[in-house]
C-alpha cells in the first residue's frame, strides 16, 4: 500500500456567537448573530502506529477548546477580540493561532476556514 506524500486532514465544526462590525464610514452594525462555521485542516508526511495521519476526534477536542468560549458570546466583549472588530477574518486569526499552540510533532496547521453566513468564507494560512 502506497504511503508516502502528504495526507491533510480538516475537521469541521460550528458554535454561535455575535458582533456588531465598525465600519470603515464609522458606523456601526447592529448586533447580529451567525452560526459561525469552523474547517481547520493539518497535514503531515507520515501516519502514526495505527495508520492515521491524526485522529479527528483529537482535532476536534482542540476546536472545541478554542471555540467553547466564544459560544453564545457578543465577541468584540471577549478579550480576544478586545479593541478590534471580530470579523470573520480575526476569527480565523485567532483560531489558527490558538490551534498553532496546540500542535505537536509531526502535524502541521494548514489552514482555518470560517464561514460567517452560508456561502462567505475566510481562509487563513501563513
């Protein structure tokens, strides 16, 4: 069975959360909510002793982690997004970061996809 090249795993998950955006004109939105949508995808060259390039449950814990405290929050009140506007872009952001710090070994971070509304996306990668 041929192995070799690059496996890249994404794990999908979701949480609720609003903001209210300051715009470039001054204004502000009106706070909104979005069942914001979560990809993060990782990769590595090799598989571990049972075949898996990563479990996805494991991913899946780390997504949770990260994204636990932003459920149900008003995000621009969240440390994280304090003194910036918590678009779907410094979601990302603060995403990969978080995920990027949880990673070990072999496995790389490629990317964090979030979708604000169905059918917009941010894709962030360094």
């Amino acid at each position: 069975m041929r192995e070799a090249g690059l496996f890249t795993v994404t794990v999908e998950s979701e949480f609720t959360a609003s903001h209210a955006l300051l715009m470039a004109d001054g204004v502000r939105e009106p706070r909104h909510p979005h069942a914001w949508k979560v990809r993060v995808a990782v990769s590595t060259e090799t598989l571990d002793a049972s075949g898996l390039a990563v479990d996805f449950l494991e991913i899946g814990r780390i997504i949770a982690d990260i994204t636990g405290p932003l459920q149900g929050a008003e995000l621009e009140e969240l440390a994280c997004f304090e003194g910036t506007n918590a678009s779907a872009e410094r979601v990302a952001v603060h995403v990969f970061e978080q995920v990027s710090k949880r990673l070990r070994g072999r496995i790389t971070l490629e990317y964090v996809e979030i979708m604000e509304a169905q059918g917009c996306w941010v894709k962030y990668s360094e």
